[in-house]
C-alpha cells in the first residue's frame, strides 16, 4: 500500500588477486546462506560502494560493479553509528529511510517512495512477513547484524512479491567475524548507555571452532532496558521498552564441496506505549495504553554444494518464522494479538562458462514459501480480530539470470537479463479462494571503458501481491457516534454509537511497477596518499506504479445530521454494509515516482569523507496530486580524522534536508533542517589494550526540534552515547 562479470572489476596487481582470492574464498559460505561474504569482508575499505552484494544479484560482486543501485553497510560502519535499533544507520542509506518513528515499536522502512508490503525484508535469506498498520518490522537487535544491504528499484526479478521498492537484506554475525588466524574460541562483552530515553544495554558473544576449522558455532545474547524519548519539541514520549534478542548458529564443513549452516534468532520484547505507537501518539481514548508483548523467532537450515566444476554452486534454504505481537491494553481487560508464521525454501544454483574474452554466470532456481495469520480479540464473540483475518497465502516462484561479460577493445561490457514467474494464492475461511501469478522480467547492462569508470542501465517491471490483509479485512474497524437521533438517555445523554466494518474485497489484483533507470560511476585509487580511494555513483529513475492499494473508508453522512437536515431519501446512519458504513481495500491510483540518488566515499590512512544526496518526487497520474511516501531533498556526510594508525578516530555527521513541500495538505508541509552528531573511537590495534573498543559520542547536538516522518513529529532531543566492549580470542 502507497502511503506517504565483468565479474570482477579489472583492476590489475595485487588488488585484483586479491579479490579475486575472496571471492572464491567466500563463494562457499557467502551462498550457503545468501548472507555472508565471507571473513575477509571485513578487512576492505570500511564503505558501502567497495563491499560485496551477495542479494542484488544472488551471485556475490561488489556493489559498484551492480547495474543499479546497492548500498551495503558493514559491521564497521553500522558500530560507528553505536545504533539503539537498525533505523539508526539508514541515513547512509540514499533513498532509503525509517518512517514511523521515533519509538521503536513504530518503525518501517521506505524505499523509493514505497513502504509496508513494497519492501522485502529478509534475514539472512528468511523473508519476515509480518505486517500491521502500525507495528514496526525491524525485530532484530544492531549487535547481531553483520551488514546490511538496500537495494533499490524493482526486484521481483529475483524474489518476486513485495519487491517494488526494494529489498532491504540483514546479514547476521558468524563465528569467523571474531576469530583471528589460530584462534579456536572467543568471547566479547559489551555495555552501553544513552540519555535521550534512559537506554542502557548488556550483550555477550561466544565463539568456537574446531582444530580442523570444520565446525563453529557462535551465540550471542543482548538485554537493553530504555524509558521514555525527550524529544527536540522538549516533551516526552512515552516508550518504555525492554527487549532480549539471542542468536545461535552453526555451521559444518564436512568437505571443501560441502557446507551446511543452520541458526535461530529471537527477538523478545516487551513495552508500554500506545496502541498505535506510531509518530508522536499520544495514549488517550482510541488509543489507550498496551504492554505490548513481541516475540520474534527465525529458524534456518542451509546446505551449499560447490564441487570443482563450473556447473555446479547449488544453495538450498528452507527457514521457519513466527512473530507474534499481543497488546495487553492496560485500564481494560482487553487483549488483541496478531500471530504471522511463514515456512520458505528456495533452491538456486550458478553456473560458470568462459569462453576467451568472455564470461557467463547462469543463475536459476525456484521458491515457496507460506504465510498463516491468526487474529484474535478477546472481546469479540468469536475472539476474531478485526483487521486480522485468519489466512493462509502461498506462492511458488521460479527465476533465471544471467550475467554476460564480454571484454574487448573499448572496455568491458556486462549485460544482465532476468527473469521470474510467480503464482499466489491466498485462502480464508468463509471466504472465497483468490489465484494469480505474474511474471517479471528485468535487463540490467553496465559498460567499462576503463576500469576506473561505469556507465550502466536497467529496465525492470515488478509486483506486489495484495495481502490477505487486504483481501480478507473483516470485522469492526471502528465506533462512530450517530449524531442524527437521540442517545439512549435523550437529547442531552451521550450519542449511541454505530459500527464501520471492514469487507473483503477478493477482486483486488497486484500492485505493479515499471521502472528505468541510467547512472554512472568512478572508482580512483592512490589520489593523494598510496592505498587511498575515492568512489561515487549516482543515478536517475522513474517508476509507473500502477492498480496501487489503498483502504476506502465509507461513513453514511447522515450519521452527523440531526432529522431536521436529513435529506429525503438519504440512507439512514446504522452499522454495516447495509448503510454505507463500511471500510474496504481497493486498486484506487495509479503514480509516477521519480528521484536522483548519489553517494560516494572518500577513505585514506589519515581521515575519511563518505556522503549521500537523495531527491524523490512522486505524482498521481489521474489528478497531479502528491502520492507516495515523499521527502525532502536531504544530504547526508560523515567524516573524520584517523590517529596513531587508525587507534583513534574521530568524526562528526550532519544531515541537511530542504524545506518538504510535496503536500496536497499545507498543513502537512514541513520546515527543513540541519542536525548534526559526533563522536570518537578508540580501538587499539596492538599491544595489550588489542581487543578494547570504547564508542563515545553525542546524536543531535545542538537539541534541534526537527521533523521526519509527518509535520509536527518531533523527533529525538541531544543524545549523549557511550559504549564499552571486549573482544578476546583464545
């Protein structure tokens, strides 16, 4: 819904070898899980357009080389930021922010001016299904991830549903991130604290691995407690939370053919904040007070199978998830909660051919995976909840692609077409079975005329499938008083009430999108000092969105007449369809979404620059009105001085957006802002102190009342951070 290779990059000399050496290094365990690149990764340069991307292709290349836009964030990156919850690294991110906010429980991601089901959430490779009007989608502590990779523009090429605005991919913590050569176990503690809601944190990691490196396993377990938000505007938002997150995962390397993995992650939380805890809500009557209960679990096993042979790199998953979100609300006895499970397993393989100056990577495959939902509502008489319909949908998918190098006198050129075919079903009882399918292909080309410059291109078309949500709504959404007669105690008494219900509608059909996008590239080393470099690219896109969904909400007007008013004929104010009084989904625009994203690092032995510009602007085709999740034109830098050899540094962000007036509402419009925050590092690299990192720093340092996420929602006052960690291994 629509609410606000050149496998490898001919370098030359021991940089090419080098990566040369990762990749297949990596290759193994990278695609064992579609979510690790392996220990190297993070030894390279600490910036996103010189890391790998293992999603934006299902073929790990670094993010530079990708025909479109993929922004990877690594661990090092992501600790810098000394992040509460994962929304916090996202202004690295062009084009791609957490709205919702500031409370935890609230945040979703936009992408390219889509957000809810028009973004793909995976965990390692695990889709995360869970949806709701207002609940957040991020359950997963900032301890556990090791990178994050956005990308951006059509994907259902690969993954099919949900991927219009883009997929935006966690990968988790493995045992080799703590490891050095030699080592066998290992262990880290860490403690944190930050002002602006009283939040302080507690986590452990332990690691092991066998003498023959066959087997590891590593564990972590992270308790952050927190109060209320002090926001710029000087007020409070109620958002107490506490939250338990846990990782444990395996991994066996039986044979250099063979590696299987298998891990569970929990996120377990517990709050007290609105029922909608969305924006700066404030609990009161239609919003009362909950302790609202999440607890999240992810189940996954892997088996990779790469034999010395070029036809062969098969990956199969298959993962479990639960997430359940149960609202206790606090001065009434009633209780509500949304259980949302989801079984997938995908099988994909790649295959290699080279033929002289020529190279292709063929990567295919097939997925299914089930979605169940359960509502409940303790108050009703069925103990169904409205909104929640007890649904099934189930998709089988199947795709191929393949990336085409040639290398010839005028450079290196790739080209890139896919393609996928879906079918969905979705399924509630009482109610009538919905099928479809979709097919979307996408044709990525990137040219080379030197390695230091990339010219690239891509056309794509993708979908979202309507939810069961959306299909199956039923039940009461909300309580209106009936204002065209007297309340059951007379003229001056309190109103009766009548009932809007939500209806199905099963005639829904997918959301689509068409999208074309051109950019370039430059990728420099050894500028001003020997091992420095500087990279950049930017783009240009425009997105036909088209049948987007949105939710109808019908109230008979003669509910807020008094009889002297009614118009004769007028359909009487009562509950239901049979008065108008009903809400339902349905395929109401079509839009137009363009933007420009750029980014861009600069990183040497002595300092580093790294920034992003983003611009979105999005148009209902029918009328010109605003649609989509829009913002303003931001511009974000981080940079700062290395000392002692990288032992110390310090640095400072500041993020500057323009005055957003892409509202249909001047109401809606809002002021633009500069905010910045700084910070130090201190992570010796030898001697006795090794192992020791101390993170202090200071977010929003000037205290700025600024707007985000709608026009009056202030977001965090100055924040004062601090962390301490160990890291010994054995």
């Amino acid at each position: 819904m629509m609410k606000r290779q050149d496998a490898m990059r001919g370098l030359g000399g021991e940089r090419a070898f080098f990566k040369a050496a990762l990749f297949r290094a990596a290759g193994a365990a990278a695609l064992a899980t579609v979510s690790t690149v392996g220990p190297a990764q993070a030894d390279m340069a600490a910036g996103d357009l010189d890391e790998v991307t293992v999603y934006a292709t299902r073929n790990p290349i670094e993010a530079f080389d990708y025909a479109g836009q993929v922004s990877v964030i690594p661990k090092d990156v992501i600790d810098d930021f000394n992040p509460s919850s994962l929304s916090d690294i996202f202004d690295a991110v062009p084009g791609a922010a957490i709205g919702g906010g500031p409370r935890r429980n609230g945040m979703t991601p936009d992408v390219r001016g889509l957000s809810g089901e028009g973004v793909l959430i995976l965990f390692d490779g695990a889709r995360q299904s869970y949806l709701s009007g207002h609940d957040g989608r991020f359950f997963v502590d900032p301890e556990l991830v090791r990178a994050v990779e956005v990308v951006r523009g059509p994907t259902s090429a690969l993954y099919g549903s949900g991927a219009l605005g883009g997929v935006i991919a966690v990968r988790t913590i493995t045992a080799q991130d703590f490891l050095d050569e030699g080592q066998r176990a290992g262990v880290k503690v860490s403690s944190g604290y930050q002002s602006v809601n009283d939040e302080w944190r507690v986590g452990a990691t332990g690691v092991w691995r066998s003498e023959d490196d066959k087997v590891d396993v590593v564990g972590n377990f992270t308790l952050r407690n927190s109060g209320d938000i002090e926001l710029g505007s000087g007020l409070d938002l109620e958002a107490d939370d506490e939250i338990l997150s846990s990782l444990l995962k395996t991994t066996f390397r039986p044979s250099e053919e063979w590696t299987l993995s298998a891990s569970w992650m929990r996120y377990g939380g517990n709050s007290v904040d609105p029922n909608n805890p969305q924006g700066n809500n404030p609990a009161g009557p239609g919003n009362e007070n909950v302790d609202r209960d999440i607890d999240s679990n992810t189940l996954q096993g892997n088996v990779n199978y790469n034999p010395a042979t070029n036809l062969i790199d098969a990956n199969l998953v298959g993962y479990f998830t639960k997430n359940t979100v149960t609202e206790d609300e606090i001065d009434t006895t009633r209780t509500v909660s949304r259980e949302v499970e989801t079984f997938g397993v995908a099988l994909d393989n790649r295959s290699r051919f080279e033929a002289g100056p020529a190279s292709l990577v063929f990567t295919y495959g097939g997925e299914f995976y089930r979605d169940e939902q359960v509502g409940r509502d303790n108050m009703t008489a069925d103990m169904t909840r409205g909104g929640v319909p007890d649904a099934t949908a189930k998709f089988y998918g199947a795709f191929a692609q393949a990336e085409l190098s040639v290398k010839g006198p005028v450079g290196v050129f790739t080209l890139v077409p896919g393609v996928r075919w879906d079918r969905f079903e979705n399924d509630a009882v009482g109610e009538p079975s919905t099928r479809d399918e979709a097919v979307s292909p996408k044709v990525g080309a990137t040219w080379k005329p030197v390695p230091q410059l990339l010219v690239f291109g891509n056309w794509g078309q993708a979908f979202r499938a309507p939810s069961f949500n959306e299909i199956y709504a039923d039940n009461v959404h909300f309580q209106i008083p009936n204002l065209s007669v007297p309340g059951p105690l007379g003229p001056f008494g309190p109103p009766a009430f009548v009932t809007n219900f939500f209806i199905p509608n099963p005639d829904l059909v997918p959301e689509e999108s068409e999208t074309w996008e051109v950019g370039a590239g430059v990728d420099f080393e050894n500028i001003l000092f020997d091992g420095d470099s500087f990279i950049a690219k930017g783009s240009y896109y425009q997105s036909d969105v088209t049948n987007l969904i949105d939710l109808e909400v019908n109230i008979p007007f003669t509910c807020f007449l008094t009889p002297d008013l009614l118009f004769p004929g007028a359909p009487p104010c009562g509950s239901g369809e049979a008065f108008g009084n009903y809400s339902r989904n349905v395929n109401v625009t079509n839009a137009e979404l363009d933007g420009v994203e750029v980014e861009a690092q600069y990183d040497s032995d002595y300092f580093w620059l790294r920034g992003n510009f983003a611009t979105i602007d999005g148009r209902d085709v029918a009328n010109d009105d605003y649609v989509g999740v829009l913002s303003p034109d931001i511009v974000f830098l981080d940079g700062g001085l290395k000392f002692f050899s990288g032992d110390l540094r310090l640095g400072a962000r500041v993020s500057i957006a323009s005055d957003f007036n892409k509202v249909n509402d001047p109401a809606n419009a809002r002021d633009g802002y500069t905010v910045g925050d700084v910070y130090a590092v201190w992570q010796p690299m030898s001697g006795k102190l090794k192992g020791l990192r101390v993170d202090l720093g200071a977010d929003n340092v000037t205290d700025a009342d600024y707007d985000v996420v709608a026009a009056g929602v202030s977001q965090p006052g100055r924040n004062f951070k601090a962390t301490v960690s160990w890291r010994q291994g054995f």
